[in-house]
C-alpha cells in the first residue's frame, strides 16, 4: 500500500511535467531546387492567339436563311439546340444542358458555294404537309422545327402523322445535310 501511495503521488507530477513541455521543432523542408534558367537556343512559349473577329461579309445579320430548332414541351428537363445560318454564311449554334442552363455558342462562316447551294435547295419547296389517316400513338417531348427565311415550314415530331410532300421532304434532307456537314458544333 505504501507503494501505490508514492505512486498516486509520483503521477500529477508526471502529467504536469509532460502538459509544460514545450513541443519540439518541425523538421525543417528541404530547400526548394530553383529554377532552370530559359535556355537562349529555346523557341519562347507560344502565346494563346486572339481569335480572329469575323469578317464584316460573315456577319449574321437579318432573318436566319435556314433554322434547325431542337426544341423539347414545356416541363420537360432535357437538352435543346438551335442552328441558324445567315444568308451572308454566318452559322450560329446555341445549346441548352437539360436544367435550361445555356452552354457556350459556337459559330463560323460557310463558304460561298455553300450558302449558294443552300439558298437553290430550299427553293421552290411547297412545304405541304400531309396528314395521315393513321398513325402511331407514341410520345416523346423532344421535337424539332425547321424554318426558312424566318418562317416555320415543319415541325417534325414522332408519331404526328406528319409529313412533307416528297418534294420538300427531298429539299429539307438535303438542307440539314449541308447545313449539319458544314456548321459543326
């Protein structure tokens, strides 16, 4: 018994002595190795380059030639998308995540030759749309309008029944071929 007391005793000392330590040092970083000097022989980093401003004749002014809108009913959360193609070659496409959140546009130029062809395309189209007697009943939210000259011609939906005559169905498959060829997102 008369041990355990001197070691009850011995004991605060011990915790005391040990709480007003002071604490030791971090080890101390090895220095940093410095930096190689720019060798004189060596090219310099390249610049990030502007990018260049269109050119006043590739500037989207006016009614869109040609607009392939990708368009989805009110409510639902999916993606849409916008192409338009300016009589002057300036293309523009616009996109939307499925929160409605706009993404970053991307645009450019069309050569002449393209936007010529575009224009003889979609001439001469009728843009009837027939009617059929029957159909299918199935649904989707997503939906896509075509325009011509700022003017809707079509909207293409599944199971609408809905259809061009052949004729301006051939024009409008040719126009979306050239216009999703040429204006890359």
């Amino acid at each position: 018994m008369k041990h355990a007391l001197k070691l009850l005793a011995l004991v605060p000392l011990a915790c005391a002595s040990s709480a007003t330590a002071a604490p030791s040092p971090p080890p101390k970083a090895a220095p940093a190795a410095p930096s190689p000097a720019p060798s004189p022989t060596a090219p310099p980093a390249p610049s990030p380059s502007p990018t260049p401003a269109p050119s006043p004749a590739c500037r989207p002014s006016g009614v869109a030639l040609f607009e392939i809108d990708h368009r989805v009913d009110p409510g639902a959360k999916l993606a849409t998308s916008s192409t338009r193609v300016f009589g002057t070659g300036a293309w523009i496409h616009e996109e939307t995540d499925g929160d409605g959140k706009a993404l970053a546009p991307t645009s450019g130029c069309l050569a002449k030759n393209d936007v010529a062809q575009l224009e003889t395309t979609l001439k001469g189209a009728a843009w009837k749309v027939i009617t059929a007697r029957v159909h299918c009943m199935a649904m989707s939210a997503t939906f896509t309008v075509y325009q011509v000259n700022g003017k809707p011609v079509f909207t293409k939906r599944l199971c609408s029944g809905e259809s061009l005559d052949e004729k301006s169905k051939a024009k409008l498959d040719a126009a979306v071929a050239l216009v999703e060829g040429a204006a890359k997102p």
